[in-house]
C-alpha cells in the first residue's frame, strides 16, 4: 500500500514545486496538496493520512492550529512542520503536535529524509501513552543551545569540520565537558584530545553532537528541585553504557555507523529519567521509593504511576530533537527488546546487554533491582553464546577504566 500524504502551504507555488519535485514518489507516495488549512481538513475527512506536512505560517488558519486539528481529526499520522523561523526549539514549543521540524526553503532529499524518519519512527511518535506523558509537559525541555546550532548548521549545506569545531569551540563549558569526558581513561582514546578540532576530528560528528546533547541534558537538571536522584551516578552509568555498548559493537565487527550508534544510544538511553524526575518530581519520587522498598523495577514503577516508562519518553524527545531513528528505536525498547522483531546484532541488543552489564559491573548500591537480560530475545537474536565474549570484553573495559583512575 502506498504511504498518503498531504501537503499544506498557501503558497501554489510552493505546493507546485513540491509535486514536480516528488514526481519519482509516485510509485510509493500517494499526494495530495491542500492550500489551506480547511481545505486539508476536509481531505483528512475524506480519507486519513499517514503523513501530514504543513507550513508554519498561512493566513487564516496557521499551521500551529491546523496540525491541532489534524491530530484530532487524524490521530494516526506523523505530523512535520515547515518553518521560515529556524529556532527549532520554539517551533517544536508552540506547534506542540509536530513529531518533525524542517526549516524552510528545503531540499526535497531533506524533506524525503524527514518523512523517512517520521515514518520509522511511528511506534514511538504515535503511542498514546507516551502521548499522555509528554502532553503534561508544561514545556518541552529545550536542547543546549550548541547542539541546537549545530544541527542548523547541518541543515544548511554540508558544513567543514573546522566550521562544526568553531561552533563547539565558541561555548567554552561545553567544550570543557567534552574534552574532560573523551580524556578521561574509561573512554578509551589512545590519545589526548587538547581542543574542540581535534575532539571533532577524531570523534565525528555525530558523537560530538551526542556528547553536547547528553552533557547539555545533564547540566540543566536542577538537583535542588530532584535530591532523591544521584545525577552524578546516573551520568557515569550512562557513559558508561555508551561505552560498553560500543566494545560489544566491536566484539561483533560491526561497521562504525553502527558503532557510533550504539554509543550515542548508550549514553542518552536514560534521559527519560532526568525529564520525568525534573518535570513530575513528586511521581518519580514515588517511583524510586517504590522500587527501593522492593515493590518493583524501575521500568515497572514507572508505567503503573505513569503510564509508560522513562525508555519511551526519552525515545519520544529524542525523535523530536532529530536523534538518528536507529539511536530512538534502541532507546525506546531497552528494557523491551522483546517487542523489537529484527532478529541479529544491532544498537538495541547492545544497549539492552550494556545496560545490564553496566549495572553489573559497576555496582552503585546494592539492593537496587537491576534489569535482567531478556534471555528470549538473545536467543531469538541468534547471539545469546556471544554473553561470555562480550561480559570479558566489558569487564577488560571497566577495569582499564577503575586502573588509570586510581593511579
Ligand atoms: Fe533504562
Ligand atoms: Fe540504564
């Protein structure tokens, strides 16, 4: 069957060039062109989508209101917004429904990519429970402000690493963290990283954006309004994860984007924590007593007082933030890999067996229920006579780590 969308501008011009330049979709996209936002309404009426991308600004009724509308009158279909304002931060605020943000004039191969990633990412951007959780959100926690600059520089044409590394350079705390983080003996580098260049050169891109996020996340949380939550060792235990995650990946000769993803998704696979703790503090205390009184774990405490977890929140905000869909969906299920269907290696049995390695291996406080390894899946995955490889490599990892920092 073929994917429906539908396009909303006021402008035919932009409408017509959205038709020719999506001529060779045909044979999988069936498109319709509404200009303006009744006119689109009255198709979704006719017959739902399965994408809906709408622009910002129109006279009449704008695209905050009409992808309000839609979400109602079409609850199933990923919603993308176009904007002229580039802040995708303040987009993403006020147009509360949009699972995508594009800035405005785009490339067709970025929209495709956007439609592409909205599409694999609809498990997570369309289930209501995780819905409900973000919906009380009173506001979106917003990205640091580099990882946001760098992903507009990234939308622009393709920038030079010495650009990327003169953004990152600019924020001097940032850049700190960062070489603070990639020095330290437990990420593994051969070598002293001395600046924000030679950071962006070595790592790439995509874990300097990885790093800015995550310490970015870290940083902000107020540990005054949350002092049940020790940040210090949920961050430790999420790089840690990261980096564990990547020694499993190579273990298997997996290829280096898929390296670089089970890192990245290593290192942010619990930031649902710190957002469901900051914005709920009350529930989420109610969720770590629980789980200290033995009543559960922490995935089970949290869906009985949320309703989902912190795996499938974090996974939602990170789609939102434009994270790679391969990172989301390993987020998303890393205490469920289960309800994954791919069977073999990939970042989310990485992150799953990480995860719990992690916790085995660096013990922060007894007593606390650790996740365990979802034997069925390991065995469904073909994998499960790998365990013993990647617990000594692990092992080897967390020991180099404990070594250099002791002498
Ligand atoms: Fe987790
Ligand atoms: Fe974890």
């Amino acid at each position: 069957m073929k994917t429906r969308i539908l396009f909303v501008d006021d402008e035919p011009n932009v409408l017509s060039a959205l038709r020719r330049m999506f001529h060779d979709m045909r044979g999988e996209w069936e498109m319709a062109f509404a200009t303006d936002g009744p006119s689109g309404l009255a198709m979704i009426a006719e017959q739902p989508f399965d994408v809906v991308v709408a622009d910002m600004r129109m006279p009449g009724m704008d695209g905050a209101t009409f992808l309000r509308e839609a979400q109602t009158a079409n609850p199933g279909a990923i919603r993308i917004v176009l904007s002229g304002h580039s802040d995708r931060d303040m987009v993403l605020q006020t147009v509360r429904p949009a699972h995508q943000f594009l800035p405005k004039p785009c490339q067709p191969a970025e929209l495709k990519a956007v439609i592409a990633r909205g599409l694999a990412l609809r498990e997570v951007f369309l289930d209501e429970r995780v819905k409900n959780v973000v919906a009380k959100l009173d506001r979106l926690p917003t990205v640091p402000r580099l990882y946001a600059a760098l992903l507009d520089a990234l939308s622009r044409e393709e920038p030079s690493m010495r650009e990327v590394a003169g953004l990152v350079a600019q924020d001097v705390g940032m850049s700190a963290g960062i070489l603070k983080l990639v020095n330290s003996a437990f990420f593994g580098l051969r070598t002293h990283v001395a600046s924000p260049v030679h950071a962006v050169n070595l790592l790439g891109l995509e874990i300097v954006k990885a790093l800015v996020l995550g310490i970015g996340l870290f940083d902000r949380f107020d540990k005054e309004s949350f002092r049940d939550f020790d940040l210090e060792k949920l961050w430790g235990h999420s790089f840690g994860t990261g980096r564990l995650a990547r020694e499993i990946a190579e273990v298997e000769g997996a290829a280096s984007a898929v390296r670089e993803h089970c890192y990245i998704a290593g290192l942010l696979h619990d930031v649902g924590k710190l957002v469901m703790a900051t914005n709920f503090p009350g529930a989420y205390r109610e969720v770590i007593t629980a789980c200290q009184e033995g009543a559960g774990t922490i995935l089970e405490m949290e869906q009985r007082v949320f309703g989902a977890s912190h795996a499938e929140v974090g996974a939602y905000l990170l789609g939102l933030w434009g994270v790679e869909d391969a990172v989301v969906r390993a987020v998303y299920l890393h205490h469920e890999p289960g309800r994954d269907r791919h069977a073999g290696f990939s970042p989310l049995l990485a992150v799953h067996v990480a995860n719990r390695l992690e916790h085995e291996l660096v013990v922060i406080h007894r007593g606390y229920a650790i996740n365990s390894l979802d034997e069925l899946y390991l065995a469904a995955s073909g994998l499960s006579d790998r365990l013993p490889a990647w617990r000594e490599a692990c092992a080897a990892v967390v020991d180099r780590g404990a070594d250099t920092q002791e002498a």
